[in-house]
C-alpha cells in the first residue's frame, strides 16, 4: 500500500474529513486531498512527520514499513492524545469514569 493510500486509509478510520486532517497538521484541505490521490509525491519530512503524529502512528506506518493499526486503536489513540489538554483534575475524573465504566461492563457479563 502507497503513502497516499494509507493517509487516505487512516483518515477515514478515524472518521475525519479532509478538512479536519488539515487544520490539524497546518495544511490546506487541497493540499491532504493531493497527498490522498498521488498528486503531491514529495511531501516534506516536517508535513509526514506531522501526518504521522496527528493519526498516532509512527512515520513506519506510512510508509509501509509497518502494520497500519485498525479504527479501534486509532480512536484510543486519539482518546489519549485529547488527555495532554486537560488538567491534572480532568483527567483524574477521565480515569476514574473509565475504571467506573470497566467495572460495570465486567458486572454485566
């Protein structure tokens, strides 16, 4: 699988849209759309290296040199990178509605 098969690939697993993708990573949404369909071969190392981080895979990832993770773990993933905004409090409130959520679904089976 190509580059731009993959960046389309992970942007659709992670249920963004073009525009999203480049607000993101300070690009234009044209710009993600030509990366996506080939027509821009030569990103740059910074923009890849942006890509790579906004989707939470490693730069491997997108250039094949590793397994592309599935729509289950790119959404932790992104789950986890939403907690570096937080405070301390709201994240320890996060934690705790994650353990209490863990220990009503283990009840219920």
């Amino acid at each position: 699988m190509s580059i731009e098969e993959r960046l389309f690939s992970l942007r659709q697993k992670s249920g963004e849209s073009l525009q999203d993708v480049a607000d993101k990573v300070g690009v234009s949404k044209a710009h993600v759309w030509e990366l996506e369909k080939g027509r821009s071969r030569n990103p740059s190392f910074e923009l890849v290296r942006k890509l790579a981080a906004h989707y939470g895979v490693s730069i491997d990832v997108l250039t094949g040199d590793a397994e592309e993770p599935g729509a289950g773990d790119l959404q932790i993933e992104r789950v986890h990178r939403g907690l570096d905004e937080l405070s301390v409090r709201d994240r320890e409130i996060v934690e705790q509605m994650i353990e209490a959520m863990k220990r009503k679904s283990s009840e219920a089976t």
